[in-house]
C-alpha cells in the first residue's frame, strides 16, 4: 500500500487525487492529523487513519501495512522540522516500507542562506541512514510563494523587495503530478532526484514583466535593502524569526541556490511544466 502523509494539505491533497488515476484506491492510504477533512478520499476507497509527525506512536497504525510511505514536508522550519520529519522515516521503517519518499526542495544544503533547505538537508542526511532505499524529490521553489511575494504589486502596480536572483518558480500542481508518477513508478528514482523545475529561471524584474503582461497593467520592480525590508515587515506585524527566514530566500537567489533548470519534471509530465504567466493567471482568475 502506498501511504502519503499530509493529505488533506494543498499539496499531499493533489498529490492524492492524481496518483488516484494511476492506481487502485485499495492500494492508496493517507495518514492525516483530522481524518473526517479526508471523508471524501474515503468515499473513493482510500484508507484513512489517523497520524501526526508529533505523536510518532500513532504512525504505526497509520503505516501499517505500506510498501512505501511520502513524507510530505511541514509547514515548519528549524529543529522541530527535522524533529518531526525524522520521527515519520522512522515510523516508515519500522511499519515495513520498502521506500520512503520525501518532499525536499531542489536547494536543499546544510550551507544554504534559507533555512528551510537547510532542513532539507538534514531530513535527507536522515533518509540516507534509515536503512531502506529512499527518494527525495527536490522540487523547485514554489510558484505560489513568488505569487504571495508579489502581492500588493498586483493592485498598485509595483513590487519592492530585497535584490533576487534567478529563481526555477514551479508550479505545486506539477509536482504533484511528479509526486504520484514516482510513486506509482516504485523505484524510478533512488536517493535525490535532479531538481524539478519549471522550464525557465526568473527574477522578480521577469515576474513584474509577465504581471504587467498578464494584467495589463504597468507593473515596476523596486530594490528594498535587506534591513528595510525586515523594518517593512516588522511594521506589518511580521515575527523577527519570520522575517529573517522570509530575507533568506533572496539572499540565496542571489547566490544562485535556485537557479538551475532541468528537464526532469517535464519528462515525468510528459509535457512542458506551467509556466508563470500560467500560474499568474489561475490565481487571478481565483480572486
């Protein structure tokens, strides 16, 4: 049985629907915090129990019987990320499970300057000793963070935020749609997958662009320095903490953490990845 975790998530959700159409629901189960949001999943068929990261004890009954298990990130940085990560591999191990599978990020590096990847990268160092063979899909910097990032440019007409570098903004529909190929393709993939990207790198000057583009409506990109952008957040009432992890992602784009571009997720689409003015569109669409 494949088992995802985090499935009534926006991710760990479409991953779900999509590997639906690859294979059985008997052979589809999801460990969730609130099984009655997954009532619908088990309408179809799919198992549904119960089982949360920080109750490790519980996973066991949420694993029980799976030949793999995705362990779909959580919203979380820092050692408790790590913390709770490693808690579902080892849950995973224990329940039997041929592989376990990890949703990483395509920058994931004990050195990164975001410290989310760092994250990562110790979640994977933990995959690699979990004494099972393992898959880490690295996907590529959600779409619909650079899409938040833009925010209020979409109604005033400018962007101001800390200088960027080039960015492989991917779509989170397409990874989903990666996620359940592998997962229904067992062992496609073994240890780190190559980066899942889009099909081209950009930097927030490219998105105002494609926002002006797209709207058609002037859209400027302005440059904040780094200690304006933290006083900025402050001011809406952002935590120190927050802020700090918010201002690595750019300082990592600027070094190029995110720049590389690979053809890996189109092959496992069987088409060319979204696009921005794609993803730009459906979330305008959606407002």
């Amino acid at each position: 049985m494949i088992i995802v975790t985090g499935a009534t998530g926006q991710l760990g959700r479409r991953i779900v629907e999509r590997l639906l159409t690859l294979v059985p629901a008997d052979r589809v189960g999801v460990s969730v915090r609130d099984p009655r949001k997954a009532q619908a999943f088990a309408d179809r068929g799919v198992r549904v129990r119960q089982g949360s990261f920080t109750e490790p004890a519980g996973l066991a009954h949420a694993f029980e019987g799976a030949s793999q298990v995705l362990v779909v990130s959580v919203d979380a940085m820092g050692e408790e990320a790590v913390r709770q990560h490693r808690a579902a591999i080892d849950a995973a191990v224990a329940a039997g499970a041929r592989r376990v599978l990890y949703t990483s990020h395509m920058g994931a590096s004990a050195s990164s300057h975001f410290e989310a990847c760092r994250d990562h990268a110790a979640t994977e160092e933990a995959l690699r000793t979990c004494g099972v063979p393992f898959t880490s899909l690295r996907n590529g910097f959600y779409a619909s963070s650079a899409v938040r990032f833009l925010g209020p440019a979409l109604d005033y007409g400018r962007i101001v935020l800390p200088a960027d570098g080039p960015v492989s903004w991917t779509a989170p529909a397409d990874l989903a749609d990666a996620a359940a190929a592998v997962l229904a393709d067992e062992g496609r993939f073994d240890g780190p997958t190559p980066p899942l990207t889009a099909s081209s790198a950009l930097t927030f000057d490219d998105i105002a662009r494609i926002a002006a583009q797209v709207t058609g409506r002037p859209v400027t990109r302005a440059t904040a320095p780094d200690d304006d952008f933290l006083t900025d957040m402050a001011g809406h009432g952002v935590p120190a903490e927050v802020a700090e992890q918010l201002l690595g992602v750019f300082a990592a784009a600027r070094t190029g953490e995110f720049a590389a571009v690979d053809p890996t997720l189109a092959g496992l689409l069987g088409r060319e990845p979204l696009a921005m003015d794609a993803v730009l569109r459906e979330h305008l669409s959606g407002t």
